[in-house]
C-alpha cells in the first residue's frame, strides 16, 4: 500500500460522498432545522440516540448543544440517551438490547421534544423501536442514516439518508452535518 496514494484515494471518495450530499439534503436539512428550532423555542428537549460510533455521535451533539458550539451561550437542552450505562445494561438485561432507547424515550419523552435517531443502516432494531415509542408518544421523530435509509424515513418527521454505502463515510457526513445543525440551531435562535 502506497501511503500517499490511500490518502488521495479516502479524500476523493470523501469528496465525492460530501458533492452527493450537497446536492441532496439541502431540503431535508432545512427541514429538521425549523424542526429543531420550533422544538427548542417551545421549551422543548433534543433526544439523540445510536450504536457504536452512531453512540459517538449522539453524544457528541448533545455536549455541543448543551455546553456550547461556536462560543458561550445559553444552554439548549438536549440528552444522548447513549450514555447512562446503569440504564442501558439494565434494560438489555431486562428488556432486551432492542428496547434500551424506547423505554428511555418512554421515559423521558415529552411531546414536541425531538428524538433524533442516528443508523448509518437505518435497520438497528433498537434505533427502529425507540422512533417508533417517540411517535406513539408525540414527539417529533428525525432521523440521520445513509443507504436507502432502511426503516427510518418511515418512521421520521425528516430524515437526513446520506447518499454512500459506505459506513465511515455516511459516519463523517452525519458529523458534518449534526454541527452544522447546531451552529445554525445557535444562530437561529439568535444565541450567538
């Protein structure tokens, strides 16, 4: 292996992938912003949610909404359900790993808060259950997978589907645009 030439290789096929959703989740974009906006103005909380470097994800979003983004602000209120082990292991345990995140949403959902599902398949049976326990419950469902999108358009308000099949790609883009919603949430709010 060519080391120089897998690192023009990985930035070209990025940038491929970045063009291609561009071109495709401007809409949807805007759409899961006035979502957010409408939920955060309401009084309402930001609910995030994934497996693995989805998980990362999740928490990541929620820090940069509670603590800050672009600079000091007021705090939006926001939680990634990922993170409470005590509350995971125990209902996989008890409940099965494909119930932790609806009996959280269950738990903690209020209507008009926003739960935000991240699947890079849109197929995670527990990412699936936990949109679906947030519909029954009034809450606005959005949804941050690439593919074809698996189950989650379906069960989402909006859905971000980045246009690659590839899981670190579709990973990077759901990054790029998770902080491009928070910045655009601060500005929106006019916090920044």
């Amino acid at each position: 292996m060519d080391p120089l030439d897998y690192f023009n290789r990985e930035l070209e096929d990025h940038g491929e992938v970045l063009a291609k959703s561009r071109a495709a989740l401007a809409e949807p974009f805007q759409k899961m912003l006035a979502l957010w906006v409408t939920a955060v103005q309401n009084g309402n909380k930001i609910l995030f949610f994934g497996n693995g470097g989805s998980a990362a994800d999740a928490q990541h979003l929620a820090a940069e909404l509670v603590i800050r983004f672009i600079e000091d602000r007021k705090p939006i209120a926001a939680i990634a359900l990922n993170t409470d082990t005590s509350a995971l292991t125990a209902g996989a345990n008890d409940l099965g790993f494909e119930n932790i995140f609806a009996r959280q949403i269950d738990a903690l959902g209020q209507p008009g808060d926003v739960a935000v599902g991240i699947s890079t398949s849109g197929t995670s049976p527990n990412i699936v259950n936990a949109l679906e326990m947030a519909r029954k419950k009034g809450l606005v469902t959005t949804a941050f997978t690439g593919r074809d999108g698996g189950r989650m358009p379906e069960l989402a308000d909006v859905s971000l589907i980045v246009p690659a099949t590839s899981t670190r790609r579709i990973q990077e883009m759901h990054i790029t645009f998770g902080h491009m919603l928070c910045g655009a949430l601060e500005q929106s709010l006019k916090l920044v």
